[in-house]
C-alpha cells in the first residue's frame, strides 16, 4: 500500500496498524546489524525495503539517509583529522550535490522516483560486484604521495565528489561504495580512501537529511520522535555488527546482501513501470 507522506508530518504511519509499523523496527534492526556486520552501509538496503512496505520513498531516504548519519559519525571524527585537506576540498561538491538531489526527487512523478531509485540502487550494486571481483585493493604507500593536492586534483574532486553526492543522494544512501574506489584513484591509497570517504558519507547524509525533511514538510517535533527511534536502532546495530564481525567471516554474508539489495531494487523497478 503507498502511503502519502508529504507535509502530513509522521503520518508515514498512516493506514499501517501497529503490528506492521513494529516489523519496520525489526526489519531494521536486522538489516542494519547483518549490514555491518558484512561492512557495508545500511541504508542500500534499507531504504527499497522501507518503500517496498508501503512508506513513502522520500520518507524512507531521510530514514536512510539521517540513520547514517549517525551511524557513520564515529568514524567520521576518528578520520577527520588526518584527512580534514581532502574533506575542504570536497565540500562545495558534497554538499551542492547533496542538496540538488532531494528537490529532483520530490519534482519527479512519484512512480519515476521509484523507477530512477531502483535503477540507482542496482547499479550501485552492480559496480559493487565488479569492483569485487576485478580490482586489487591499493595500500598506501610510504612516501605519503598521495598528500600532495595539485590545482587538477583539486578540480577532479569537486566534480567527482559533487556527482557521487548527486547519485547516492538521490537513491538514500550515504555514497561510500562510490566514494571509495573514487579516491582510492585520486589519491593512490585505499586505507586513506575509506577514511575520506566515511566523513564525505557523514557531510553527504547531514546535507541531503535536511533538505528531504524541509522539501517533505518532516521538519517538526513529531517526524523527529519517529526518526529518533530509527537512530537509536540504527546506533545499537551497527555497534552490535561491527563488534561481532571480528568474531566471523562477512565474505559470503556480503554477497548474500547484495543479492538481497539487488532483489529489492528490482522490485521497486517493477513498482515504478507497473
């Protein structure tokens, strides 16, 4: 069932009983602690499933998006000091990006968000699969070579930066997949490449949260007690994954997962033609 959202503040729960509002927190919570669990962003995941249960697709990319935030926060500031030069660097970029990507969404026709949001999400996790398969990861090289920002690379990060934020902005989800392999290129390293990444991730969702919620009519007292709980479970999850991935191995629960977002995204391809 679709259930209109814009402006009704969190009537998103609307038409839905208690019983199946109580299985979005559950289904939640599972998927963001299988998500890190495996070391991958939640909200690729999260935010088809949301949709695909009736809740409107914009709402759902601000749970999405506003639950990384959160869960992206930890590591943003453990890495922002070391990285603070590519973070300016890539700020204009992140945020117009971040902030263009909401209004296009609410200025489609709702079936052609669902259409484009599918698409987004499949091919995200397409590149995903070939990135794992055919790319060696890089490691940083002593020389620190790569600290070096030349007026080009400066020019090459704000375009690169400013359409990853425009992409993963549009489908809700932070961008990490994007952003990692982007500066693992740009500056020859892929542990310095996470790093930029998750604080590129923490600046993207921030941008793009409130924008969807002051573009969706979300910004008042009641959607902030319904978001809160979504970033409480958000918080507790992914702490709870990242703790017990040390204790197995998330290769083949990695690969499951995108499966299971692929699936999603081509269920919400269908909702969007049918």
């Amino acid at each position: 069932m679709e259930i209109e959202t814009a402006g009704k503040g969190s009537d998103f729960m609307v038409g839905l009983s208690i019983h199946v509002a109580w299985w979005v927190y559950v289904i939640g919570f599972v998927l963001y602690f299988l998500f890190a669990l495996a070391g991958v962003g939640a909200a690729i995941g999260f935010v088809p499933m949301l949709a695909l249960l009736g809740i409107d697709v914009n709402f759902a990319k601000l749970i999405g998006l506003s639950s990384n935030f959160f869960s992206t926060m930890p590591s943003a500031v453990a890495s922002i000091r070391r990285v603070w030069r590519y973070w300016v660097a890539s700020l204009i970029g992140v945020v117009v990006g971040s902030w263009i990507a909401p209004k296009l969404s609410f200025a489609l026709p709702k079936k052609t968000v669902l259409l484009t949001t599918g698409v987004v999400l499949l091919l995200i996790v397409f590149w995903q699969f070939l990135k794992a398969k055919f790319m060696k990861t890089s490691q940083d090289s002593e020389s620190e070579s790569h600290d070096v920002l030349s007026v080009r690379k400066i020019l090459q990060i704000a375009v690169g930066t400013f359409l990853i934020a425009l992409v993963a902005s549009y489908g809700g989800i932070g961008g990490g997949a994007l952003y990692i392999p982007f500066f693992s290129y740009i500056l020859g390293g892929s542990h310095i490449a996470s790093q930029v990444a998750s604080t590129l991730v923490f600046t993207s969702c921030l941008v793009a949260s409130v924008k969807y919620a002051i573009a969706g009519g979300w910004w008042n007292l009641e959607v902030l007690k319904v978001l809160l709980v979504f970033w409480v479970m958000a918080f507790s999850a992914g702490y709870l994954g990242k703790w017990t991935r040390d204790k197995l191995s998330p290769r083949a629960l990695n690969v499951v997962l995108r499966w299971l977002v692929a699936l999603c995204a081509l269920l919400l391809i269908w909702k969007g033609v049918k």
